[in-house]
C-alpha cells in the first residue's frame, strides 16, 4: 500500500488455503489495481492522470502465459480456471474469459469444443468445455 506521497505505508499479506479465498482476493486487489493487480497507491486514486504508464503493469500478459502453457494442447476449461487462479497473478473470473480466451477464439488462435447443447459465442465456455491452443511457433 502506498501513500499519497506514492511510499510504500506498508504491505499486505494474505494467506489461504481456500481456492474461494484467494479468488475473492485477486478480485478485490484488480478492483484496486487495474493496471497490475499488486499495488494500491493513493497517490494515483488522488490524481487520476497519473495513471496513464502504470508502474506495476504485469510483464507478461495472461494470453501469452497459457499459450506458452498449454500450446499444442487439448485442455479442460476447469483446468485452465485451476492454473490461472493458483500459478499466475491474474483473476479467473476478471481475465481470463472475455478478456482472454474470446479474443484467442476470434483471431483462431484456439479451438473451442463445448458441451453438446451449448451455444457458441465467443468469451463463454461452459463447464465441460475443452480448449485446444493452437501452437503456433515455428517448426
């Protein structure tokens, strides 16, 4: 946590071993840090123009973390959920659908294969769904 001086007031910790939990708390530190999801700076919420070149933007963005992941592989949206949550610093519930995999299924960078019955749009993968990322590195 930061001041309105933008020094570091103190840190926030947090702990748990319930998946809810840590999903609750992602949630809440992107709610308070869009840009990075790992700082909250009153000095940025006081003056938001400052915010324009966030200092605590992620390195590498989520798309690029699961097709390096799972790249070339058929792979549950459970699955998929499971990693984000647990292995990187992203939200499941903020990033990971619309944000994410909707726009991989648009560019056919993915192949979607939902449950029978289910409709097909882009950013919604229903329990049950798989998804095949389409490796596209060079041979």
């Amino acid at each position: 946590m930061l001041d309105k001086g933008n020094r570091t007031e103190y840190f926030l910790y947090y702990g748990t071993t319930s998946p809810k939990g840590l999903s609750a708390m992602k949630q809440a530190m992107w709610k308070a840090d869009p840009a990075g999801g790992k700082a909250f700076s009153d000095h940025i919420a006081l003056n938001p123009q400052l915010s324009l070149v966030p200092a605590t933007a992620p390195i590498q963005s989520l798309r690029d973390v699961l097709v390096q992941r799972f790249g070339g592989k058929r792979v549950a949206i459970e699955t998929i959920e499971d990693v984000v949550l647990k292995e990187t610093i992203f939200s499941e519930k903020r990033h990971l659908r619309r944000a994410t995999l909707g726009p991989l299924e648009r560019e056919k960078r993915i192949h979607v294969q939902r449950p029978k019955g289910a409709r097909v749009i882009p950013g919604q993968y229903p329990p049950g769904t798989s998804i095949r990322f389409i490796d596209r590195r060079p041979v």
